[in-house]
C-alpha cells in the first residue's frame, strides 16, 4: 500500500479523480474533513497537514485548535486531488480541457503542436530530428505544459520527459542518453535539470532499461544538483541511484543512513540530527526493517504515533509500514514502544492490521489484532 510516486517537500500521495468527477461528492468530501476536525481524528490532521499549505508543519493540537472555514477544507480536497486551488478543480470539472484528461498518457494531454512533436522525437529516439526542433525553436527547452491532477509532474519541461516517470510507454529509445544529451546541449534552466534527476533517480523504467545511472551521471555533468534527488530515491526504494548520487557528492544525513542500514554513519548523525531527521529516519528504518535503529530512535524519544513526515509515505505511519512490508521485528519494537493499534492511514482508512492483512502478511495481522483486543 505504498506509492511509487516521487514525494518531495509538497509533493504528497493523491487521492486520483475518477474518470467522471462529481463536483456534489467532493464538496461532501470537504464538509465530511471538516467533521473529523471537529472530532479532532488523527488521520484528519494528518491530511490537513499534508494538502493545506498553512498547516504544513503545525502539530496535531495546533491544526485542531485552529477554526477550518469550508473554503479551506476544500483547499485540502482539491490539493489532495492534484489541484492547487478548489477553483481549479471546479474549472477542471466543468469545462474539461485535453490537458484534463487523467484517463489519457500525459503526452496525449499535451495541446501544443510543436511541444508534442519533441516529446514524439523523444520517445522515438530521433535524436538528430531533436536537435533541429530545438534550434529552429530555442524557446522550447524553457517551455513548461500543465498536466494537473497527479501529485508530480504536473508542470513539467521538455527534459522531465526523458525519464518516463510517470510511466507513458513503459519503454524507451535505445539512445535515452543520446536523446537526454541533444535537450541538454540547448541550455535548460538549473530546475529543469534537478528535476530532470528526480524522476531518474526514482524512475522504475530507467531503471529496468538499465540507464538509470548513465541519465544521473550525465545529468550531473552538465549541473543537476545530486542532493535535490537523494531523500526522494532513499523513500522509493531506488538504493542503486542513491549510491549513484552519493558517489557524485550527495551527502549522507541521518534519513539515508537509516534507509542503507548505515550503522557506524547512522550511530555518528544520531547525535546532531534535526527534529525533521529523526522523525524521517524512523520512517525509513521502520520501511527497510532495520530494527535495532527503530529501537535506538523510539528509546532517543522519537514518538511511535506520527504519521511519517512529508516525503516519506505521510499517508501511513511507521507501523503502518512496517506491517505492510512484513517486518515482523520491527513491528514488534513499535508495539513494545507504545505504537497505537487503531491509527487509521490517509487514503484508505485502514490500521496497520488491515495492512498487513492487504499484503498477506499473516502472522503480523494475528500478532496486531491480539495485541489490539488488549489495547
């Protein structure tokens, strides 16, 4: 039950629309957020926290202290559906355009003739073809097209689309880099590129196409930043890119030793770790099963009842995780360290038990439900 989409900053896992939104049913949504805040729910905070710029960093008391006018639990539905204001979600409805439709890839989506015919020469590999469109059009490699209604890749440039992240075709040119390099060469601007390394970094095609560390290298050589990205492949399990990017200079804190098991380094940042590192290092222990660092942050005073931070599957809590994956010891340490049972996720509504029963981890929905009767 994790996402395999890129989690950045503000960057969060989306509730998709369905093919056929009803804008009466949304509002319903908002007014139904609205009652859970005033139940003062965990998962409700949680998803405030996530969709709602103002609460972005704002504990559980202060989101429930705080009055949430209807205006504003639809800011968090129509954030949570891809959106950036309700107004956009209500145009989107209403007077759908081709670059609205989610039923379609996201190069189907796109309206502009000449934009369209590069990411065509790109996923044909015509590199050469490339070349000249950019010459003829030097504009084009700034150029950005809106693709609302996902959680990334909603306002991309022409270089984000050599990384096949989201997946379109599911395949790619033999000559990717070939390809990568022409846009390069034009002079992209430096988010372009950070970007660009993003999706390569926790891009499954790259990967299975075996260039996923061929695109890093060469993004770095003409400037993407290796830090930017790293965080991001340590969440989305991409551990060959992030060794990829530690190789080129991405620094090792707190968050990625836990995710690489990192003993020694992990023992060594414990000491001058952040806040935020903490509670995104719990997160990534709990996910990669390393138990003796989950017990070392929980006996530190890191609390087993956060939702994960933003970036590191915030729908879910660590237990949440832990269970899914079937990390029994893990699971074990939460348990013993005051994990409460009944937390309900974000975007299903399920407790950890019903994650591990999701995944057909057995022995961890029996042990949870045992240990829940007692609770």
């Amino acid at each position: 039950m994790r996402t395999r989409a890129l989690e950045r900053k503000f960057v969060m896992p989306v509730r998709r629309l369905p093919a056929n939104p009803n804008l009466d049913h949304l509002k319903h949504q908002a007014k139904d957020l609205l009652r859970d805040h005033a139940a003062r729910l965990p998962w409700a905070a949680q998803k405030i926290r996530e969709f709602h710029p103002r609460f972005e960093k704002a504990a559980d008391a202060e989101i429930f202290s705080a009055t949430l006018r209807l205006s504003e639990a639809q800011l968090t539905i129509a954030r949570e559906s891809g959106f950036p204001s309700w107004a956009r979600l209500k145009r989107h409805i209403e007077m759908p355009t081709l670059a609205g439709r989610l039923d379609l890839p996201h190069h189907e989506r796109i309206e502009d003739a000449t934009f369209r015919r590069a990411v065509d020469l790109i996923d044909a590999g015509k590199a050469v073809d490339l070349r000249a469109l950019l010459k003829e059009h030097p504009g084009l490699v700034h150029q950005h097209v809106r693709l609302e209604g996902g959680n990334y890749f909603q306002s991309p440039t022409l270089l984000e689309f050599v990384a096949e992240n989201p997946v379109r075709h599911g395949k790619l040119p033999a000559n990717i880099v070939e390809v990568t390099r022409a846009i390069l060469e034009a002079g992209p601007d430096q988010s372009s590129k950070n970007e660009t390394l993003a999706l390569v970094a926790t891009g499954t095609v790259v990967r299975l196409f075996k260039v996923q560390i061929p695109l890093i290298d060469l993004l770095c050589e003409y400037g993407a930043e290796v830090g930017h990205p790293a965080r991001a492949a340590a969440v989305l399990d991409e551990h060959d890119s992030l060794r990829a990017l530690i190789r080129l200079g991405a620094k090792v804190d707190l968050p990625i030793a836990a995710a690489l098991g990192m003993t020694a380094e992990f023992d060594r940042l414990l000491k001058t770790a952040s806040a935020e590192d903490r509670h995104l290092a719990l997160a990534l222990a709990a996910q990669y099963n390393h138990a003796d660092m989950v017990r070392t942050l929980l006996e530190a005073g890191e609390d087993p009842n956060r939702y994960n931070p933003l970036g590191g599957h915030s729908h879910g809590t660590a237990l949440h995780q832990a269970a899914g994956s079937g990390h029994e010891a893990v699971v074990r340490v939460m348990v013993e360290h005051g994990a409460r049972l009944d937390l309900k996720d974000v975007l299903w509504h399920a407790t950890p038990a019903d994650w591990a029963a999701h995944e057909g981890k057995t022995e961890i929905e029996a042990y949870l439900r045992a240990k829940a009767k007692k609770q």
